[in-house]
C-alpha cells in the first residue's frame, strides 16, 4: 500500500513495483473513477466525486474486492 499526496509519485511507484513483481496495481481513485462511468450507482458516486465529497466506506471496500477478486481470477 502507497500512501501520499496527490502528485507525490504514488501512481508511478505503483506501476514500476507491479511490473517489476508481476502483480496487478490497484487505485481507488481509479476504481471509483471508473465506477462513476457506469449505471447506478454510478450516478451517485459521479456527483460525490464531482462535489469533492468522500465516497462511503462500503462502496470503496466492494470496489476494492471486485477488482481484487479479478485480477486474481485472471491469473
């Protein structure tokens, strides 16, 4: 886990240690970026995120283990 300020490199860190070990690099914000793409509750999680609201718990750990949950499903 990478923790930091926006632009401090945790994006490019991630990267760099993903490929170097052949692991997948995960985002939150990416993930929720994505999310916010998509159907409800895409909508909700778009005007949060536009709002510069936090985005609940339960919704960021489900996105998280979905990702999780596929990116171990694809080897």
């Amino acid at each position: 886990m990478l923790v930091g300020p926006p632009g401090s490199g945790k994006g490019t860190q991630a990267g760099m240690l993903a490929k170097r070990f052949g692991v997948p690099s995960l985002s939150t914000g990416g993930l929720l970026r994505q999310l916010a793409d998509g159907p409800e509750p895409g909508a909700s999680i778009s005007r949060a995120l536009n709002r510069g609201d936090l985005i609940s718990d339960d919704v960021v750990v489900d996105a998280l283990h979905n990702a999780v949950a596929r990116a171990a499903s694809s080897g």
